[in-house]
C-alpha cells in the first residue's frame, strides 16, 4: 500500500476520510495525481473547452448581426400585431409566454381569466377549454406556449396586416 496506508484500514490516518481500494482516500489522490508536477487530464480539458467556450464567444460577440436570418422576425411588422394573453397569475407555462414575447418584442395585453368573468368568457369562446394560456394573435387562437408555433402565428398576422 502507498503513502503508509495498511489493507486492513478502511479510514485515511492523514485526513480521517474513507479510503478506496487502493488506501487511498480523495484528498490522498488529489495530491498524488499531481506529485509528479503534471497537470491531471480533467483539467487540461476543462481548461480546453474554458478556451473553446471564450472563442466561441469572441467570435460571435465580433460577428455582424443577419438581419435576413429565417428564424428572426421583422420587428416593424410584428410590433403592430395585436396580441392578448389570457392568463392566470400561477401559471409558469403564462409566464414563460409573456417573458418571450417581451424579449421579442412584441406587445401584448394581458388578461386573467381568474380576476375578471368577462376575460374568461373571451377566452372560453377563442378555446373552449379555456387551457391557459391561450393567445388571441391578430384573431387566431394559439393555445399554450410552444416558441415555434407563437412565431409561426406572429408571422401570419404580421403578414396579414402588411397584405403582403
């Protein structure tokens, strides 16, 4: 056994921590990995993608912006989209929505179907399950939140009020 370590002994006589199989408890092998002044190879890759990481992102922040780019969205047109979200105050899947749209930029008002009767009959007749939240985008109803399909409908709206 190394470092003075007997088999019988189940505790690390240095630092009083359980020891593996080879007497050795994990402080014991932090020290021993490094003794021969060599870095151990978990930390040569942390160190590895900390830089990959640092590039990546000096690359992008230096990049020019697309403005052409398929997955954004005409800011002017989407801006004039008329957009309501009934809602509750509890509801994380309504709150991810609006914390979205926001980031967008897109406006919207928003309605609690719990607070006000008239909120929820608005949105018992867009979705008759009245599942929250449910989004009047331009005059189609959008029920729940997936990113995917709220830009689909923005797009279509935007699209539909530029006649274009």
């Amino acid at each position: 056994m190394r470092l003075g370590h007997t088999a019988m002994s189940y505790r690390c006589p240095r630092h009083d921590l359980a020891t593996a199989p080879d007497g050795l408890c994990v402080l014991c092998r932090r020290e021993h990995d490094t003794s021969d002044g060599s870095l151990p190879v978990g930390k040569l890759l942390g160190a590895l993608l900390l830089l990959v990481a640092l590039f990546a992102g000096l690359r992008a922040a230096t990049r020019p912006s697309r403005t052409t780019d398929s997955k954004e969205m005409p800011a002017a047109s989407i801006a004039d989209v008329r957009v309501i979200i009934y809602s509750t105050s509890w509801c994380p899947h309504c709150r991810t929505a609006k914390k979205w749209m926001t980031g967008k930029g897109v406006r919207f008002e928003e309605r609690d179907v719990e607070s006000n009767p008239a909120n929820l009959a608005d949105c018992q007749r867009l979705n008759p399950r009245c599942s929250i939240p449910t989004l009047d985008v331009g005059g189609e109803a959008v029920v729940g939140f997936d990113e995917a399909t709220l830009r689909a409908a923005l797009q279509r709206a935007a699209k539909k009020q530029t006649g274009s």
